[in-house]
C-alpha cells in the first residue's frame, strides 16, 4: 500500500490501517501490507478478538479459546511485519481453527495469503467468508483487491460494485473501480468512479493518479496533467518517475505505471 496497497490504499487504516486504500506514506506498513490497500474498518492489533459474525447456535468459541485466537492473530501480524509469510500463515490458520465464527481473523488470513503471493488461496479463503456473510465489507474489499491484482477485472468490479453498494462512502471500493474501469477501457464509469474516490480521500494522492489515468487513457492530456498535479500537490515524490514502482503496491496495473510516468514527462 506509500503515505490503499490496494481501499494493498492503503488500501489511513483499512487492513488500511485494515486490507488496501489507502495510507500512501506507508502502504508497505499498513498492518503489515505490502502490495495493497486493506480494508480500513478493522483492527486486528487489539488482544481482544475481533468482531465476529453470530456464532452458530450449535458452536461458539469459549472466551478461553477466542483469547488464544487472538494472541495467534497477533504472533501472525508480527511474523507478516517481519517478511515471514509462511509462519504467518501458519499461526493465522491455527487462529482461524481455534475461533472458526470470526470473520475478521479469516479476512486477516487471506490478506496475509495475498501478500504473500497466494492469490488462489486468498480468494478461496475470502469467497468461504462471504459464503457465510455475503455484505460483510472487509471481506468484499479484500477480495476486489485481490481479482483486480489478479487480473480478473469483472470480478473485481462485481465485488466491489457490491461493496459501495452496500457502503456508499466506501473509499477502497471506489478507488479500485476506478483502477479496474481504467484497464477495461469503459472510461465513463472510471470517471464517476474516480471523481467520488477523490472526494471520499482528497488527500490521497493514489485516487488523483487513478483519475489522471482515466484521463490519459482519452486522450485527455490536459486534463490528465492538471488531475495528476493534485496528487504531486500532495505528494512530490509522485514527480518523480523512480518512486512510481510503488504504485504497484496500491493495485496499479504495470501499464497503469508506465503511463504515469508518461504523464510525469508532461508535468
């Protein structure tokens, strides 16, 4: 996720400071994000558990047990924050074993899944959540995410259609829509999309870049410069060409960056 990744937008907290969009000076920090923006409407740096969907009638994890489920949580954010994935994964699993009802532990494991290159796992771990509660936010975030990375931009513009639906000041949604419209070239929509992604995090230079895109993309060349001067407004280092690699930590497409680096040569 920069100062959503990703609104991995860092994708500000959503596993952003969550899953990706988004804190732009720091998406690699966001709870340990490093591709995206998480979700920002969760803490999973709390001891206590998460929240949690209501528990079947025929199970529901002791306090003993959700205790256990959260000090795995937190060995699991620590291993992430230290680049070790695997043993992440494995203590965020145990953790998802230990307290199967809550839903914000399996978002977190399927974040970890992606940042750790297991696009596969994610989505089935994300998709198995949703099979449980269809508008649960974080877990629609996660996965748009995660389909847009992925390259599978109708996923990702079905999940996340769904996810402002739900959500209407749902930045994260907004924002990788806008990405993902960008890329399948129906840039009506992108720019709806872009517009209300500015509004909703004006001070986030990833939604600007994201609309100066769209821009870009029709031919567009002033309007793409006057868009992509906000988020150098807000950011300088977006000026520079070099340090534009660090999109691709907040759901850019490699061509999305090489064309703002072609915008950066009209500044």
């Amino acid at each position: 996720m920069a100062n959503m990744v990703g609104k991995i937008r860092n994708i500000h907290s959503a596993i952003t400071n969550v899953v990706c969009v988004i804190s732009w000076s720091a998406v690699s920090n966001i709870m340990g994000c490093s591709k995206n923006v998480l979700p920002s409407n969760m803490d999973y740096s709390s001891t206590s558990p998460s929240p949690v969907l209501t528990p079947s009638p025929t199970f529901t994890s002791s306090i003993k047990s959700k205790n256990a489920a959260a000090k795995l949580r937190q060995l699991g954010l620590r291993y992430r924050q230290q680049g070790r994935y695997a043993d992440a994964i494995i203590s965020l699993e145990e953790a998802t074993s230990v307290e199967p009802e809550n839903l914000s532990g399996q978002v977190l494991l399927g974040w970890t899944l992606h940042l750790a290159g297991r696009e596969a796992s994610a989505m089935k771990v994300l998709e198995q959540v949703l099979e449980k509660d269809g508008n649960y936010i974080p877990a629609l975030n996660s996965l748009g995410i995660v389909y847009l990375v992925s390259g599978d931009l109708d996923k990702a513009v079905t999940t996340h259609e769904r996810a402002k639906e739900i959500k209407a000041n749902n930045e994260i949604a907004y924002y990788n829509l806008t990405l993902a419209y960008q890329r399948l070239k129906e840039y009506d929509l992108a720019i709806a999309r872009g517009k209300q992604a500015t509004i909703l995090e004006p001070t986030n230079p990833h939604p600007w870049v994201a609309l100066a895109l769209v821009y870009w993309g029709q031919g567009m060349k002033t309007q793409a410069r006057q868009t992509y001067n906000q988020a150098v407004r807000l950011d300088s280092r977006y000026g520079q060409s070099k340090f534009l690699i660090n999109l691709k930590q907040a759901g850019f497409s490699q061509e999305q960056i090489d064309n703002a680096r072609d915008i950066v040569k009209i500044l």
